[in-house]
C-alpha cells in the first residue's frame, strides 16, 4: 500500500517511523516533511489548503491511505474532500473536528449528555466575559474558542492575570481563534492523556500518556505546545481507564454519531483525574506531539492496519498489543522558544545519540542541507527511548540528548519526575 503522511512536526516522523516498519507499506510520501522523515519517506511539496492538489497527488500515486497529523487541515475539510472522492484517509471530518475546532462545542456536548467536565460560560464580548470572571474568582481558567496552536490557554492564579487573558483574546491576541472565549472553572488534580481509536461507532482505547507541558523544569514558566512526554501514565489505572472510556469516550461517539457527524480516527482526551474521578478538559482529533512519539515506540501491533481499520470502519474485533516498557520523550526546543528564537544553526551528534537499539530520535523543526541538519523551528528534536521503568526510559533519553551537539538547543531535565517519585516510593 502507498500512504501519504501529511505533516511537519516529531508526531509526523513518529508516525512515519511507525508506518515504514510495517511489511504492508509498498512507498511512503510526507508533505511537508522534516529533516528527519527524509531519511523514510519522500517528502514532497503540496498546499494542503488545496484539496484538489491533495486529491490530484492521491490519485497519480495510487495512494491507498492517507493520514492527516495536524488539526488544521481536519478542521479545514480536508477529510472530506478526500472522502468524497473515495480516498481512504485517517482522520474526522470538518464537522466532527469541532471537538478541537471550537472548546464551546465540545462543552456543551458535554453538558447535553453529562459528560464529566469543569463548569463554564461562553462568551461573544469582552465585558460579561469580565463580569463572569470577577463573579467565579480565581483559580480559573480562560481558553480562546478556536484554533490557537497550543497557545490560546490560560490558567489564571490572579484576577487581573484573569482579566488581561479574557481582554487579550478579545483584542485579537490570537486572531479569529478569540472570537469567542470559553471560561471555566479551574479542576484541581493530575493530568493525564487518554487515546482511543474510533471508526465512526467502535471506539478501541489505546495507551496513556502524559506530558509537560511548561517550558522550565519543576513545571515553572509559560506553556508550551509540549516539552516531553512518557508512557504509560502512572495514574491511569485499570479502573480509570474503564470509567474514562463509560464516562467520557463513548457517550461522546455515540452523541456524535446521533448528531450525524460521525468521528473517525483518533480522539485525544486531555483529562484531570480529580476526587470524583477522570474529568475532560478538552478534546484533540489527532495525536498529541510529543505523546504520539511515546506511543508509537511501545505499540507492537502493526499500526497500518489500526490506521486504516479506523478509516474504513472496521476497528471492530481489532487488538492493539502494547510493549511492556515504559517510553519516555524529551524535546529539545531552540533557546528563546516559546518566545522568539533563532533559526539556522547546526545540530550535530544525532547519529551517535540514535545507537542504542531503545532510542530513536523524531526530529520536529529540522531541515536537511546537504549532509548538515539545522534547526529551524521552536521545538526541534525528540529524543524518545524505551526503559523497563519510567526511570530506566529517561535515563536512555537523556544520555542520547547529552551526545547530541547543538550550541543553539535546550531541553529540560526532568521530564517524568512525577512517574519517576512513584517508581521510588512503590519500589
């Protein structure tokens, strides 16, 4: 089978990585590409904004699969376009791709079939919006509607920290993603990731995962679109995983296909495990970056046919089989992000840190120049390693992040702590 991988970042090499090992591939193409999956994958130029580009390259390809990384291009249609056309493609439709398009759809999705999720108000206009807040207090929580690439999020510790949010998103911070502002209340407990394949009615759960997702050590500084992840996510119990599945993952299938919008492909469940048990703080419709890199290191099962089960409906009666191992990844982003940095300056050592048979190194934000790969992005590389423990795991990851030389890089260094306390105080 011939797969096209649309994409850029360390999910798409992940996935591309993962794709290349099945014996089911016969040629893999990438669009755009990184520096990375050109060692995998031809990578070639197409405006994915022009479906019928898209449509034409499937079809003079003989492209059996497409599968889409990122949420823009879902949110866009792109699913459709390709669909339409009888296009196997992995991902939802534009209307089903509201569960991240828009965080007022997604909660009042919640509140119409009880869905366990914090309170909240919408809000078209800055003043009730202001109102609201001074009325709830603080903690709380003020998330731009749309789109905003990670960055439309802000937990609130102060009023006035509240205030400038909600007047930030109405004075264009992050442009039509602002429109509208959902506020919420602030849920107090662990995060955790929760994945599921869904086919439209079948919803497969697979691994969990969890991330950090600021920028300095000991969760200190601002948000960014992740700095590492690991897998499987202590706090995720058996039992939890069941009731995220009863209480959050089904009703929300169900409730989407009786709207007539069905989901196809995966539904990323952002969670806060509280004392009344798993509660969703939002809904992505691809995988995350960096989970997907811990996942698709310890999925053993061949994940083109989990792909394309998903895609054409046939996830019934499909078995994921999962490594026992602990994966673990850690981002090495360029100094100054998530605020401006520079672009251009050689990473080199990637060969060496990408020796042991437990690591693998997804490049994210890289380029390839001859022999030479330069960072030309925020987050650039993603060190992932396997361990028999969440201990083991980054200690792999971090001895291949300390033989790669890259002067203009940083990461940080505890990435895991939480997992890695439990291993010591159970252990």
């Amino acid at each position: 089978m011939n797969i096209l991988v649309i994409g850029s970042g360390g999910r798409e090499h992940a996935l591309c990585w993962a794709i290349a090992r099945s014996p089911r591939l016969s040629k893999l193409y990438c669009t755009p590409g990184n520096g990375g999956i050109t060692a995998i994958a031809d990578c070639i130029a197409l405006d994915v904004g022009d479906h019928d580009a898209v449509i034409r390259f499937a079809r003079e390809n003989d492209i059996g699969l497409v599968v889409v990384g990122p949420e823009a291009p879902l949110v866009d249609g792109l699913a459709d376009s390709l669909d339409s056309t009888g296009i196997a493609v992995f991902g939802p439709s534009g209307a089903a791709a509201q569960l991240e398009g828009s965080k007022g759809f997604t909660k009042d999705l919640c509140a119409a079939h009880n869905i366990p999720t914090a309170a909240y108000a919408r809000f078209t206009e800055a003043t009730p919006a202001l109102a609201y807040v001074r009325e709830r207090g603080v903690p709380i929580v003020i998330k731009a509607d749309g789109l905003a690439a990670g960055k439309g999020v802000t937990v609130a510790e102060t009023l006035p920290q509240a205030l400038e949010a909600v007047e930030a998103c109405f004075a264009g911070t992050f442009g039509d993603a602002g429109a509208e502002v959902v506020v919420e209340d602030c849920m107090i407990g662990e995060e955790a990731s929760f994945f599921a394949l869904v086919d439209g009615e079948t919803a497969l759960p697979m691994a969990t995962a969890q991330d950090h997702k600021r920028v300095g050590d000991g969760d200190q500084g601002p948000n960014t679109g992740g700095m590492g992840a690991y897998s499987p996510a202590p706090v995720m119990t058996p039992a939890l995983c069941q009731r995220t599945m009863d209480e959050i993952i089904v009703p929300t299938v169900r409730a989407m296909a009786e709207a007539g919008t069905p989901y196809k492909g995966v539904l990323y469940a952002g969670l806060m495990i509280t004392d009344e048990g798993p509660q969703l703080i939002e809904y992505n419709v691809r995988f995350g970056d960096p989970e997907c890199q811990v996942l698709m290191l310890r999925l053993a099962s061949d994940v083109v046919d989990a792909l394309e089960a998903t895609a054409k409906g046939t996830l019934a009666g499909v078995e994921l089989v999962w490594r026992d191992e602990a994966a673990l990844t850690v981002v090495m982003a360029a100094r100054g992000y998530p605020g401006s940095y520079d672009k251009g300056s050689r990473i080199c050592g990637l060969e060496d840190a990408a020796e042991p048979d437990n690591v693998e190194v997804f490049h994210a934000g890289t380029e390839r120049r001859g022999d030479e790969i330069v960072a030309i992005g925020g987050r650039v590389l993603n060190v992932t390693a396997l361990g028999e423990t969440v201990g083991k795991a980054q200690a792999a990851a971090y001895g291949a992040v300390d033989a790669i030389d890259w002067s203009g890089g940083f990461c940080r260094r505890d990435i895991g702590y939480r997992a890695i306390a439990r291993e010591m105080q159970d252990g």
